[in-house]
C-alpha cells in the first residue's frame, strides 16, 4: 500500500494544472484563437520551451494532446518535451551551491528546445502556408456555451491514465530497484549519457529524481544530467503514445529527442 501513496499524491497534483490546460485547450478548438496562435507558429518552439520549463505536473501531457490534434507543430512538441524538467528542479533548489549549474541547466534546455524545434519546423514547415493545416474555422453552431463539462471530462479521463501510469511504473522501479537504477548509472563517464538518456524516458518523476538526485551527491555528469532531463517529459511521454494514431510518428520524436539529448550530453561532458 506504500507504494501507492506516492503515485496518488504525484497524480493528484497535476489536476489543477490539468484543469486549466484543458480549458484553454477548449477554448481554442472553438474560436478563431487558434487561427491567431498560428500566426506566430514560427515562435511557437520557444513558447514550448518557456512554458515546458515551468515546473509543473501535466503540461507535457497536455502538449502531447495539441500535437496529436495538430495543433502545435512537431517542433514545438520537442522543445516543450526537452524544456521539461518536472521535480528536478525542486531539487536543486534544495542546495543552494548549486543554483548556478541550475541556472544554466534551465537556459541549456530553452535554447535547445527552441534551437531544435525551430530547425524541425524549418524542414517540416518550409514557408507560413505550411501551417494551413492547423486552421480551424470560428464555430457558430452554439458549442461555444460551455467549455467546462468537456474540460472537465478530458480531466478526469486523462487524470486516471496519468494515476495507473505512475501506479505502473512505480512497482516497475521498485521491482529492478532505485539502488540497482542508481549503481547502473555509476558507470564509466562515457557511458553515462546513453543510460541516462534511457532512464528519462521513464514516465513519471522518478527518473528525473534519480537523475537528479545521483548528481548532487557527485555520480553523475553535469552532461548526462542534461541528457537524461532532456529525454525527461514526465507521462507526456505515454501520453504521445495514446493519443498520436501515427505510431512511426512517435517513434520519430523519441529517437530524435534521444539523439540531441545524447549529442548536448557529450559535448557539456567536455565542457563541465
């Protein structure tokens, strides 16, 4: 029963921020808003970035949401995905001799995202006719009256999705072992970017507290804490793989994400 205590109260405070998302997520697929936004879809990665560096529970979830519904541009998915940081921060908060490699951690993964996002959208999106197909006509049929019952219900619905994730891979990290997770990434410098790119993709806070973690007791490289936040977007990774039909799609932004993230890792490994 332990166990389930964390991944309840992880779940439950994302709903807030869940609540809020899903209005304005509403509110656009029903006016002319979304037509407005896309007028600066070429900004739209360094919004991601800035709004993805928040901390906060949920956010990623939601992105993951407006990709699928093709409402943000897959650039603007991965700045928003590699920004995230979720509870790391709060942890290096917590020691305050290291607010400096804080610092540059948050700016590191906005101009990353950003750099990145810009450069997809770039290839994937040659001019501003590219983003017609994120139009959406003003309705005039009266679905406007509310937005609160449907937000509501994506809520709730993705609420016990985000639940039975972090229930899953919470009895998944306690099976292999936090310590065994831990001694795996005390491995040579050089091998710490591949596995802890690895262990970001896990779907909830614990690998980036692991991450974390192991860095402020001096196990893990300054790089491959970079490489495994950046590979860090909480359930919003599990969330782009229920909600993209395009399964090739997915896969497509986690090996490029996994790329970058490995590429950033090597070279701040040198740096720092």
């Amino acid at each position: 029963m332990e166990l389930l205590i964390e991944p309840i109260e992880e779940s439950l405070m994302s709903l807030p921020v869940l609540f809020f998302a899903y209005l304005i997520v509403e509110y656009i697929s029903n006016q002319n808003a979304l037509n407005k936004i896309m007028e600066f879809g070429k900004v739209g990665p360094f919004i991601g970035a800035i709004l993805g560096s928040i901390p906060q529970c949920g956010f990623s979830v939601v992105a993951a949401r407006l990709y699928s519904m093709r409402y943000i541009t897959m650039g603007t998915l991965l700045a928003i995905f590699m920004a995230t940081s979720d509870e790391a921060l709060a942890i290096l908060i917590a020691h305050p001799n290291l607010w400096t490699m804080m610092i540059i951690l948050i700016v590191l993964k906005i101009v990353i995202g950003t750099v990145v996002g810009m450069v997809v959208d770039g290839i994937h999106h040659q001019g501003k006719d590219d983003y017609e197909y994120l139009q959406v006509e003003p309705c005039d049929c009266g679905c406007q009256q509310s937005i609160w019952i449907p937000a509501l219900r994506h809520t709730i619905t993705t609420f016990f999705f985000i639940l039975l994730t972090n229930i899953v891979f919470t009895y998944l990290v306690a099976l292999v072992g936090e310590d065994n997770l831990t001694n795996i990434l005390r491995t040579h410098w050089i091998f710490q970017p591949i596995i802890a790119g690895l262990v970001g993709f896990i779907p909830n806070c614990a690998g980036s507290v692991i991450l974390t973690q192991l860095y402020v007791a001096g196990g893990l490289g300054f790089g491959a804490l970079v490489t495994g936040l950046m590979t860090s977007a909480g359930v919003g990774t599990m969330a782009l793989i229920r909600y993209n039909e395009d399964k090739k799609d997915t896969a497509k932004i986690f090996l490029l994400s996994y790329v970058i993230a490995l590429i950033a890792g090597y070279i701040l490994s040198f740096i720092f």
